[in-house]
C-alpha cells in the first residue's frame, strides 16, 4: 500500500487535472471528467436522454459552452470565460448583443462582501444568462457600451453520470456517491471525486466482504436518475456515504442518516470516535448533498455524509477562492484514510452464534492462549475473545461487543476470527 503521504499528493494531482474542466449538470464538461477519473479506475458511463421521467422529474436539454466574454469599446475582455469556468452563469442561453453597461448589470452577480472573489451561480431550470464576476472588476467597469457574447447551446442530448464496482464476497451493496456538476471548485466537490477514486482503488486492492458501488452523478438530479433507474434493485444497498468537501483543512463532519441508527452511522461515530480525531456528527436534515435523495422516505436507505467542513460551512463555498490553494493532500489523505477504517469495521461487523454457551468453553486446549503468546495486547485479546463469546447469541454485533466492552473493534475482530477458526462461534 503506498504511503498516505504520497497518496495525498495523487489524490491532489487528480484535483488539478480536473479544476479547469467547465462541468454542468450536462454536457462534454462531464464526459471529459469522467474520461480523467476513468483513467485511475474502470468506469461504466450511462447516457440518459433529454426528456427521460426520473422519479418526478425530467432530464434537461444538454448545455454545452465554447467561449463567453464582456468586452469594452476596445475589444478588451474584461470578462473572460477561457479565464475560468465560474465567470458564466451556469446553463446560461446563447446571447450575442452589444448593450450598455446600465442594462448590462441585471445579469451581473458578484459578492460586494468578498470584493475579489468570484462568485458561482447556475440557472438550470429557467432560461436566463448571465455572467460572475468580482465586485472589484464591476466597479471598475466605466459606463459605455459592451460587447456580450455567450457561445453556449441548449439542446436534446444526454445527462451522463457513471458507476465503478468493487466486487464483493457478497450481493449486497456499499454506494459511495460524489457529485461532478461543478466547475472550477476545487474542495467542492474535486475533492470528493478524489478521495472516492482512490478509496474505489484501495477497495480493488482486498476481497471485501460487500460489493462497493461507486457513483459518479451530477447532483440532485443525478442521484435521481440513478435511483430512478435502479429502484427494482435498491434492497440491496444495505449502507451508503455521500462523499463531498473532503479536501479542506476543516474537522471532519459526519451527517447522519434520516434513520439516525443505520449501520453506517454507528460505524462512523466510532470510528471518528476511537481514532480521537476532532470531528462532529450533525442529525440528519433533508438539505444539503445528494444523501437528502437516498433518504427520500420512499427508499429511506442507511446513507450518511462525510465532509470537512459542511456544505456552505465556509466562507470560501461557491466561489473562485474554493480554489487549488483551498485544499490539500494531507487532508484528502485524513479524509480517506477515515472512509477506509470506516469500511474496515462495515466490512467485518458480523452477529456471530455461540456454538458453545452453557458455561465458558475452555479455550486452553483449543490452543487460543498460546495463539495469544507473544502478542503486546495480550490481556485485551483475551477479555475480547470472552466478549465476543458472551455476546454470540445472533442479536451483538461485534461493534455492539466493542462499544460495550470498550475493546478497540480491531482487536474484538481478531478475536472473533480466531473463535471461528476454533469452531467455536458461526455467523
């Protein structure tokens, strides 16, 4: 396994690759993402067809955009969207006018409170255009007339998102979904996508007990479409996380699920917990990333979040300041080596079935003592192998013999495997 150091840094090369790609909810902008993350793991593109009923909603035109800029008398760009993705309203129609500055602003956005910072705005549903920019440019601008120029088109195409699989010793299913519909943001979400990637190749690495599915999905409306088209087969996701934000320097934060006591959120509370990071856990609230989608009350699955700092928790959130510099490998690296110690415990949480329960078996001519010789945990391994012998009756978990007996699950695992091996417990 490469050191974590290093793997930050991958994780941080694949942020800059993808930073200057204009992704939408649509569009060459997605494919060509997903044509890079394809690259670091196999990829199964879907395309779904302008008009396609998802749940109760409607697949949008397709967007796409060449060039767009605002240029002065002099044919000087002082807006310029080969400068960066953000400075177009996101979906904008095509427009091409010449029009003084005075008409011009209504389809202006900046942010008068961060004077250089450039803000990200999208009108996906709603024909308009527009264009961001920083406050500073704005009130530099003289009066006169400008030249507009939006070279986008809107029309019949595709929503593209993608799945990768990690196959597991069984059907049912781990989703780990990130959403790709944004531009030139780099913790929000190029980060996610990144810790996502790199954990998809970590899992490849092992034999895993569940299958991994990862999703790859512009947000809201791909997390829609996906369920959309997967409801017959949805019972098989037993657990899921909703990676996004996952590069800032911020105490990790994890949302739980609607259910509150799914799998996937005492997983995460004792890991967070045990490793002694800084961290919150937040209740659940149908706001925020594409978790609100798969906990809709109708699928109601067990899917958490996991960010940094939390959607709009930031200053720098939706604007060019969520930039390169925002982020950094040591922090995506935290992030996915959390997300792995999580699945670590997911994978092994086994209710096991005493196979001796009148008294306590003995365990020395089973040879289980001198398994333990020589080990630096010795007395915990053995008090964890008395748990887990107390606790095998088909209603603990072995994170339900952890948190009780205050052993680290690790250890409460160990000992649970060499128990089986002894013939003396069974799933």
């Amino acid at each position: 396994m490469a050191p974590m150091t290093d793997t930050g840094e991958e994780m941080y090369g694949l942020v800059e690759r993808l930073y200057p790609l204009c992704r939408s909810i649509t569009g060459d902008g997605v494919r060509a993402t997903l044509d890079i993350v394809g690259e670091y793991v196999p990829l199964q593109v879907h395309e779904v067809p302008t008009g396609t009923q998802v749940l109760d909603w409607t697949v949008p035109q397709e967007w796409n955009i060449r060039d767009a800029y605002i240029a002065d008398s002099a044919g000087r760009r002082v807006v310029d969207f080969a400068a960066s993705s953000l400075h177009v309203l996101g979906y904008s129609v095509p427009v091409s006018a010449t029009m003084p500055l005075a008409e011009l602003r209504a389809h202006l956005h900046t942010l008068p409170d961060q004077p250089n910072w450039v803000p990200y705005r999208t009108s996906y549903y709603k024909p308009e255009w527009g264009f961001c920019l920083a406050q500073e440019t704005l009130d530099a601008l003289p009066d006169g007339d400008y030249e507009v120029r939006i070279d986008s088109t809107l029309a019949d195409g595709h929503l593209t998102y993608a799945e990768h699989v990690v196959p597991g010793q069984v059907a049912d299913e781990v989703i780990v979904s990130c959403h790709t519909c944004h531009p030139s943001l780099a913790n929000d979400n190029l980060a996610g996508i990144a810790v996502a990637t790199f954990l998809a190749r970590a899992l490849a690495e092992q034999t895993p007990y569940y299958t991994y599915r990862f999703i790859y999905a512009p947000g809201t409306i791909g997390a829609i479409t996906w369920l959309a088209r997967n409801a017959e087969r949805v019972d098989r996701v037993k657990h899921g996380l909703v990676l996004a934000c996952a590069g800032d320097t911020g105490q990790l934060t994890y949302k739980q699920s609607r259910r509150g006591d799914a799998e996937i959120d005492r997983v995460l509370r004792h890991v967070l917990t045990a490793s002694e990071r800084p961290h919150h856990i937040n209740e659940f609230t149908p706001y925020g990333y594409d978790e609100r989608q798969y906990c809709s009350p109708g699928f109601n699955l067990g899917v958490g979040s996991l960010t940094r700092t939390p959607y709009a928790g930031y200053p720098e959130y939706h604007t060019s300041a969520d930039n390169l510099d925002y982020v950094s490998p040591t922090a995506m690296a935290d992030t996915l080596a959390v997300c792995r110690e999580a699945f670590a415990v997911l994978d092994r949480n086994r209710r096991y079935l005493n196979l001796s329960p009148y008294g306590e078996p003995q365990l020395g001519r089973r040879g289980l003592y001198d398994a333990l010789g020589g080990r630096s945990d010795t007395k915990q391994a053995q008090m964890a192998m008395l748990w887990v012998l107390n606790l095998s009756d088909g209603e603990h978990s072995l994170l339900d013999v952890a948190e009780r007996s205050g052993l680290p699950f690790d250890t409460v695992a160990d000992a649970a495997g060499a128990l089986r091996e002894a013939g003396l417990i069974k799933t």
